[in-house]
C-alpha cells in the first residue's frame, strides 16, 4: 500500500457523558491531519455517539470498498461497537486515540482507556491492528497506515518463583467468596469471568445477586447507623456539608449494605455494576464506600469484574494491605511517567499525607459521595489475573508513585514504572490487557512470582 492514495473508512468514537465541545475540537484536528496524508476519507466525519449512529457509519463506509478502518478514539466508549466494527470489516485496522493535559480536574476524554478496553476485546479476537497515541498535529501519523499491523502479542513466560514458597498465598485464596453485585456493562470483555476456571485456578468461589437485592439491604438500613457512618467518615473527609445530603445519605447506606451482605453472607470480597443504575436508579455513588471497603481489607472491583476482586484478595494477601483497583489512564513517553486513577475509590491510607482528603462528586454523574486526593509517594506494585488473549495469566509491573499534584479529579497518582514509558506503552497494547489493575505500596513481585509458579499461571512482565 505504500504510496498509494487508499480509501479510508473513518469512524470516531464518542460518548456524550465526557466534555463533548473538547472531544470535538480534538476531533477536528484529527480528521485535519488525515486529510493532509492525502488519502480519500469515507464516513460521517463527526462523533459517533451511539451504536445506531456506528451502524449507519459502518454501513456507509462498507459500500464504498474502503482500504483501511481508522477507527478515532476521542473519548472513552467500550468495546462493543469495536467488536461491531472487528466483525464487520476484514481490511487493515487502525485506532488512534488522543491523550489530556493532566490539569488537575475531570478526565474530559478518557480515550487511553477506551484504547485499552479495544485492545483487549481485539486480542480475545485475535485481530492485529496499528495504533496510535498521540495529539493532533504531531508527527508519527504515518505509523496507523503501514502495512503491518504494530500489534506484536506478548508471550507469557514460565514464572521464576519458588512453587513452595507461593503455596500459602494459594491456600489463603482458597476458600475466599467474591459477591458480585449486577452483571458487567456490555462491551467490557474486560469483566467477564467464569466461575468454574476462577475456582479451578484459585479455590474461590462467586456468588451473584441483583442490584435490587444491594438498593434495597441500603433503603432499609437504619436511620441512627447512617449518622453514625456520616460522622465518622467526616472525622477524615473534608467538604461532606458541601455535597447534596439527600445524595450524601444514600451513598453511606450503601456502605451499611455491603457490611450487611458481607455479615450474612461471609464475603471477602464485592464486584459490583457500580454505574448507571447506582446513579440513575438509586441515586448515590458507590465509589466511597468502596474506598472504605478497601481500606478496611474488603476489596470491591467497579464494573463487576470479579477477576479484579480476585486480583485485588491476591495483591491484598501478598502485600498484607489495603488494595487499590486502578485505570491506567495516560502514558507520557516525553515525562516517562503514567497516571493511574479512579472515580474516588481508593483507600484513605494510600493518600499524600501532606493533602487533605476531601469529599466529592462524581464528574459525570454529579453524585457524591467520592473520595478525592492524590495518591502518596513510594514504590508500588501492579498485577493482574488476566485472561488476555484468551489464556490465563498473571501480568505484573512495577514502579514508583512520585510526589505530585493530582492529574486527575478522584483518586490519582502520576507513577514512573521500571520499564521507560514509551516501551511500557506498546507492552500494554500488546499485551491485550484488561483495564484494571491491582495497586498496593511495596515491592510485592517475587511473592506473585511465586503464587504464580503454585498456581501454575504463566507471567507477562510489563
């Protein structure tokens, strides 16, 4: 293909929960430098909301023949309309998504993480694709149009730990309970489990319940046990009188829910459909709670992704603290560093002592009660049970959580992974990983190496 004019199907992604005006703008400046390539571009040229909007894009593009789908992350979607497109299309795939400035407030476009939410719905596809993660108007355009795809799978590779050494981490896994609260939203490959290989590699077991069944344990939790909750979370929150209290109370009840259900039921761990119907149903975000779960050694996994409470039960025995499950949401080669983030879940003790935390809203959903600070300085570690690609894994990386001001509203922290930032970029990529991590303080990977070897899990090391 190389110099000659293709004809190229271009589909940008969109979701209207994110800062629209800016996703347009950014959006402008892509479809500036396509055109400058000099290549012909099918399709709408505007952001593609939703999936009836992406069918009749796809359905035009389809009837022009096109040589390549450049598909625009602008802003984060899931990955089902790239699963659509994957189906739909057997030409050369491409996928550009465009970084923020880490200014200190909402994340307006998220498109890393829609990246990474496709790159592991491709892999289980075993679709190649070249990528691309870059601003409009830099160099490097070139890269999505090459002939070979840029995707190059990693390889897991046998674990170097001693299997006697991890076989304690692997009998305190067994035995342990995930309930998982709601299914996980479609298009997130990422969250979906089965039950029986969870059990077989880990000894845990999982079961489910409605959303109802946790709305319903919070409407009827006692009036006097919700004040109580209010006022001790106050002692270490700042701000709680200036979120909306009605909102405020609904949010601690579901605190009181999960305690509940975790005393009936014995639970060590929650995966919970965390959005939209806690917003839209309930009316109260579960982010809070959730960091007050984790800290006291009760991990809750967002979108229901229950091989991220397993992750997190396996972080928090290997390390002997609270867990923090994480989106990694921008990678900067030129500051080699990343920002991990999310909503406002994290463990208080994992807060920059100089900084007060305080209470907050949900940026999209406008409800409290989150968490906001950014994430203390020291080493860390990172790891997932992943099933990228379709196989079994443990994926680990390490770094440092330097100390600087928060990128991003929630909790975040600005890390300096072992590996440069720009080769940890691609490995991500290439790796097909999901979108959660496990985060806890310490250098924690010979012991994984080790639960690994027990387990018999191959490695991929970020």
């Amino acid at each position: 293909m190389s110099g000659e004019t293709l004809t190229l199907g271009v589909l940008p992604l969109g979701r209207p929960t994110f800062d629209v005006a800016f996703a347009e703008e950014m959006l402008a400046g892509m479809m500036d430098d396509l055109k400058a390539t000099g290549h012909r571009l099918a399709g709408p040229g505007k952001l593609l909301m939703d999936a009836a909007s992406t069918e009749a894009a796809m359905a035009e593009i389809a009837a022009v023949k096109p040589d390549r789908i450049v598909v625009l992350q602008v802003t984060f979607t899931d990955a089902a309309m790239m699963g659509r497109i994957a189906q739909t299309f057997e030409q050369p795939l491409s996928i550009w998504a465009v970084p923020e400035p880490r200014l200190g407030g909402r994340l307006r476009l998220n498109a890393f993480c829609g990246l990474n939410l496709a790159s592991h719905a491709l892999g289980l596809r075993g679709r190649l694709f070249s990528w691309r993660y870059a601003p409009p108007h830099t160099q490097g355009i070139d890269v999505l149009l090459g002939e070979t795809p840029m995707v190059q799978p990693l390889d897991p590779e046998a674990p170097e730990g001693d299997p006697s050494a991890g076989n304690a981490l692997l009998a305190d896994l067994s035995g342990k309970s995930i309930a998982r609260i709601g299914a996980h939203p479609d298009g997130f490959d990422t969250c979906a489990y089965d039950s029986a290989k969870l059990a077989v590699l880990t000894g845990m077991t999982v079961t489910g319940f409605e959303l109802s069944d946790l709305f319903a344990k919070a409407r009827s939790a006692p009036e006097g046990a919700a004040r109580a909750l209010q006022a001790a979370v106050g002692a270490h929150l700042s701000g709680m009188e200036q979120v909306d209290q009605t909102e405020l109370d609904r949010s601690l009840r579901l605190k009181l829910a999960l305690d509940g259900m975790k005393a009936d039921g014995g639970f060590d761990a929650f995966a919970i459909r965390c959005w939209p119907e806690t917003f839209t149903e309930y009316g109260g975000a579960v982010c809070g709670p959730a960091s007050m779960m984790g800290e006291n050694r009760v991990p809750c996994a967002c979108e229901a992704d229950v091989y991220g409470a397993a992750t997190q039960l396996l972080l928090q025995a290997a390390s002997d603290q609270p867990v923090f499950l994480v989106d990694l949401v921008d990678m900067d080669a030129s500051d080699d560093t990343a920002v991990v983030w999310h909503c406002g879940q994290a463990p208080i003790s994992m807060a920059d002592p100089d900084v007060v935390a305080r209470a907050t809203i949900h940026t999209n959903r406008k409800m409290p009660l989150l968490f906001e600070f950014p994430l203390k300085p020291g080493p860390v570690t990172f790891v997932r049970l992943s099933q990228a690609r379709g196989q079994q894994s443990l994926v680990i990386a390490r770094g440092e959580m330097l100390k600087r001001d928060m990128a991003f509203t929630g909790t975040s922290g600005v890390v300096r992974f072992d590996r440069p930032a720009g080769e940890m970029l691609s490995r991500v990529i290439d790796s097909g990983l999901e979108h959660h991590m496990a985060l806890a303080y310490g250098d924690h990977v010979a012991a994984l190496e080790s639960f690994a070897a027990a387990a018999g899990l191959p490695v991929v090391h970020l």
